[in-house]
C-alpha cells in the first residue's frame, strides 16, 4: 500500500488508541510451497470476507509486481505470503491461496493499486470492497488508511514504510509489523464504511464503484511513453527528440532486463540534457551533470552509442492528437465548447456540496470536457446525454444524480 500509507497521530490524544503490533504478534512469512499451501488451508478454515493488501517496489523495480501479500479472515487470523522467493512459477506456487481467495468478498483500501498485481498471482475477486473509495463517497476529506481507521475505529496508526523496497530480502521485522497492520482492521473498517453509505442512502453507489472496478478493463498503454519523459517541453527541434526516444528506449531495455526502476538507471534530467548538447564524445558526455559519477562513466559507451543512432534516424513524427485541448484555450479556440464547460462545472459543483462526493467521483473530468467538447445541440438533450454518459461508462447512479445537472447547463 503506498498512498494509502498510514499518517503520524498524535500520542496524546485521549480519544484515540494507539495500534502498534498485531494483536496476535506478527506471523511467519510463508516463503515456500509447502508454507503457501498451509497458509491457503489456515484461509479455508475462517469465513466470510478477505482483508487483502500488497506491497511493492515502485521507484525501486521496473516491474510493478508483488512482493508481499498480506491476507486476514475472520476464523483464521493473518497470514503474509512471499510471492517471489520460492523458486517456482509463482501461478503455481499461489494456486492453494488463490483457490481460496477467489471465493469470497475481497476487502481493499485503493483497490486498483493492488488489483493488477494480484491478479498476475491468478488471484481475482468474485466481489470486493474498496474503503478509501467508500470513503470518498461518504464525502471524507481524508481517505488514507490512518485518517478512517483513527475516524471511525478510533485508533491510531503510526506511519509506515509504504515507500520503501519490497523487493529486500530478508524483509525487516518492522516492515512485517505495518504490513500486517495494513488487514489488522480492514474487517472492522469495511463494517464501519458500510454502516455510514448506508446512513446516507449511498449503499447502492458504492456496490457499483466497486463492481465497476472490478471488471473495468485497464486503460491501454500510450503508445509513444518515451513522449513522457520529465522535461521534454525543452526540447525543441526534431532531432533533440529522436534523442530522446533513442536514449529513453535504450534505458527501458536496460531497466526491463535488470528489474530497476528506470529513473535508477538514468535520471528523466540526464536524458533531456544529453538530447539538447548532443555530445558525440564521451569526454562532452561525462562532462553534463549526472553522466559525470563514476556509475555513468561505465555505461558512458551505452549512452554515446544510443544518441548515434539518433543523429541517423528520422525524427519523430508529431504524435497524433486524440485529446483535448487545454480548458484554458477553450475560449479562444471553441467559446461555445468553453461556456458549456462552465455551466456544466457550475452545476457539478452545487450537486458535489449537495450529496457530498467530490465532483471526480460523480463524473471524470475528461468525461465532461469531451462532452462540452463535442456537443451538437438535439431535440432531445435528455437522451443524448445518457447515451453519451453510458457510453463513457458511468455507472447509472452517476447517470441519475448528474444527467439532469448536465442537461440543464447544455439547454441553457
């Protein structure tokens, strides 16, 4: 779990319980097949729903695989599993916990953080339920982990190690410590979430967030991702740029092949600057900031080699332009679109203060732009909308709440 990572609490604060170890103690990571499948038979012998969290190595590998699973039932208590150590097909080794798992309600907190990552373990939720999203839906300014659990359960998590490297091993005693006390009280928490929806008749929502994040397909890759590099607004010609993707390419091979994020490799900065000098020596090259350390100056032929085959290759093409404009040049470019927007936002707002859900969670602000974007006034507006709507993929509570907002600002 990382934005979900457990804030500081204050220790002196009557009303809230401090949570420091598991109450019963951290348990053994299960490493080897024999230990998996004893945790999948422990899982089997609870009930009801299954607290789940995982953790991972972001900023630290290139893959955004598992490194610890963390799962609690009720009748069974916690277990923590090693994916990655067991020296096996990891599919094979998670089959007796998987088996399991997907047989009942999974509890998250920011479920499409570890829902991938799980489901390349072949662990997939026949139903789930997300506590941040309830969360946000309830109308909570804080959704992290520590914010409910010490609102609605009244206890007090310390601040974690979210962000830290999951891929070490052995894993330290106090990194098991706050990975446990991540499904310490997620049970507890999902009661506590769903007793509040209800209060405020959201119950129905919330079931379609969270079976919608279920089974929402994942949005596909940008095609050209080396156009993300950090800076690339400096960069100004097309040469410059067939740099750019020559050395972010050459990187993410190296970062694939050797499982390291790839800012670890070369920094975004080094990249831009290497694009705009254009050293063709190694003496230019570990002359620019970064390139200069003695860990560049041994990959310094690797680096040279990549801006070569840029100085031969053609420069890019401009990338196809499937988006939108910036909201800011809609008054310029496409008024009408503008004021549209405006009077769309307006209403959005005003509903989001009257149900209490911030206005991204009634409608994606893309969903919005692209319909002022591309409206075209119809006889019936009503209909047009809730085509448009359903098509985006809101859910029918969304449709409900926000179509008759938006058919208003459009008729106006």
């Amino acid at each position: 779990m990382t934005d979900a990572d457990p804030v500081e609490t204050s220790d002196d604060d009557p009303d809230v319980t401090p949570l420091l170890a598991p109450a019963d103690g951290v348990p053994p990571v299960a490493i080897y097949a024999s230990d998996i499948a004893r945790a999948g038979e422990l899982l089997a012998s609870g009930h009801g729903a299954f607290a789940i969290d995982a953790e991972r190595a972001s900023g630290f590998r290139y893959s955004n695989r598992a490194y610890l699973i963390q799962i609690r039932r009720a009748g069974a208590g916690t277990v923590l599993i090693d994916p990655v150590s067991h020296g096996i097909d990891p599919l094979k080794a998670l089959a007796p916990v998987a088996e399991v798992v997907n047989s009942d309600e999974w509890i998250l907190h920011a479920a499409d953080q570890d829902l991938p990552c799980l489901a390349e373990l072949g662990m997939t939720p026949p139903s789930l339920y997300d506590t941040e999203l309830g969360g946000r839906l309830a109308g909570y300014d804080r959704v992290n982990l520590a914010a409910m659990v010490q609102r609605l359960l009244g206890l007090g998590l310390k601040k974690g190690h979210g962000a830290a490297d999951w891929s070490k091993r052995p894993l330290p005693a106090d990194w098991l410590n706050y990975a446990a006390l991540d499904v310490e009280v997620l049970l507890e928490l999902r009661a506590a979430v769903a007793a509040e929806l209800e209060s405020q008749g959201k119950t129905e929502w919330a079931a379609q967030e969270f079976e919608y994040m279920r089974t929402v397909e994942p949005t596909p890759t940008r095609r050209d991702r080396w156009r993300r590099t950090s800076g690339i607004h400096k960069v100004r010609n097309g040469q410059a740029l067939a740099a750019v993707r020559e050395l972010w390419q050459t990187r993410d091979v190296i970062a694939q092949r050797r499982d390291i994020a790839p800012g670890r490799i070369l920094p975004d900065a080094a990249i831009i600057s290497a694009a705009v000098a254009n050293p063709d020596t190694i003496e230019k090259l570990t002359a620019l900031p970064i390139f200069g350390g003695s860990r560049q100056k041994r990959s310094a032929q690797v680096w040279l080699d990549a801006l070569a085959r840029a100085r031969e290759a053609d420069p890019p093409a401009s990338e196809p332009n499937n988006g939108l404009p910036p909201p800011a040049r809609w008054s310029r470019r496409k008024p009408e679109a503008f004021e549209r927007l405006e009077a769309c936002r307006s209403g959005l707002t005003l509903l989001s203060e009257r149900v209490s859900v911030p206005t991204e969670n009634l409608l994606t602000p893309e969903t919005v732009r692209r319909l002022c974007w591309d409206w075209q006034p119809v006889a019936d507006v009503a209909a047009a909308v809730d085509e448009f709507l359903t098509a985006a993929g809101a859910r029918p509570w969304q449709r409900e709440l926000c179509g008759p907002v938006l058919v208003a600002a459009l008729s106006s």
